[in-house]
C-alpha cells in the first residue's frame, strides 16, 4: 500500500484503488511516524512518499525510522545541496560555469563585480529551480539575496552566484527500482 502526501495527485492515485492510498501530512517526522504506527494497527504499509522538494528529507528519515524503503540520505544530502555536488562533479573534471558560495550581501555584490552580469544567483539548497534568477543588475542581485535569506522554507545558509553560460537546457531525470536505473 502507498501513503502518501502528494495532494495533485491524489485523485488520480485514488481512481487505481482507492483503498491503498492515504493521504498524510508530512511537514515532520513525527508526526509522519505517528500516522503510519496508527494505519499499521489495521493495515500494511509498503511505503511513504512525496513529490513536494521540501519534504523529501523528512520522509525519507521517517521512512528509515519505520524501515521502508527510503532514498540513501547520503545521495539525497549532495543531489539537493548544489556545493556538494559542484564537489563532486569537479573531481571528475567535468567542465561548470565558474560559481561562488557566498554567506552574506556584501560578499554577494564582491563576487557579482568579479563575475560581470548576466549572472545567476539561486539558493545553495533545494532543487526545481525555486529562487533561481538571471540578474543583469546588483539591484537584482541584492533583491533576490535577500528574498533567499528570508524563505524560511528553504533555509538556507548561503546562496550561490553562478557565471551565466548560454545555449540549450539540458534536464536529466531517472528513476531507480530494485538497482535498475531508467
């Protein structure tokens, strides 16, 4: 059975049987952990999920603690914190924009003059592009360092101003089930 948070989806999960499908809040570990101990007195529970970025560590924790199946924390801690995968990316010598982790405004405007505009700035952690802007201005800059710093959401410690590179975006997405990756 699948237990689940995912609101957008939950008319259409419900329309493949509706008797698998719960939907629960997942804004703490506790209380997900909570709710599945209270469905486990009358029913098996196979697993927990979410789609929504900003429950994904916490789901996966809670699913750890309830031994479900779970993403490795480990991979799931670099590929939403984008220092450590620029780390790792960089030891196998594939080429990146130049970027640079800043902690404060002053810093942030520093690094703007050495990189030249455009730029783009986004938080350090998190992932679906939230907060990731193309600033031509240090007026932008300042603007979208600060609306970073005060999204308690996302929480983060720095943010990171990245050299502008043009040309086709590239996304790549997979899923992985039993060591097999599509």
């Amino acid at each position: 059975q699948l237990y689940e948070d995912c609101y957008g989806l939950e008319n259409t999960l419900k329309k493949l049987n509706s008797h698998q499908i719960k939907v629960l809040d997942t804004s703490s570990c506790e209380v997900i952990i909570q709710n599945v101990e209270q469905i486990r007195l009358t029913d098996k529970v196979d697993g927990i999920f979410t789609a929504s970025e900003f429950y994904i560590e916490v789901v996966t924790e809670a699913a750890s603690k309830l031994n479900l199946p779970h993403h490795s924390s480990e991979a799931l801690s670099i590929a939403r914190n984008k220092n450590k995968t620029r780390e790792i990316v960089s030891k196998y010598n594939i080429p990146m924009p130049m970027s640079y982790s800043v902690e404060n405004l002053k810093t942030a405007l520093l690094v703007t003059e050495k990189i030249g505009f455009p730029l783009i700035l986004k938080p350090a952690k998190g992932a679906g592009s939230a907060d990731v802007i193309l600033c031509w201005s240090f007026e932008q800059v300042e603007k979208q360092f600060l609306k970073i710093f005060q999204n308690s959401q996302v929480n983060n410690l720095c943010v990171l101003l990245e050299e502008y590179v043009s040309g086709p975006l590239v996304s790549v997405e997979s899923l992985t089930w039993n060591n097999e990756t599509q």
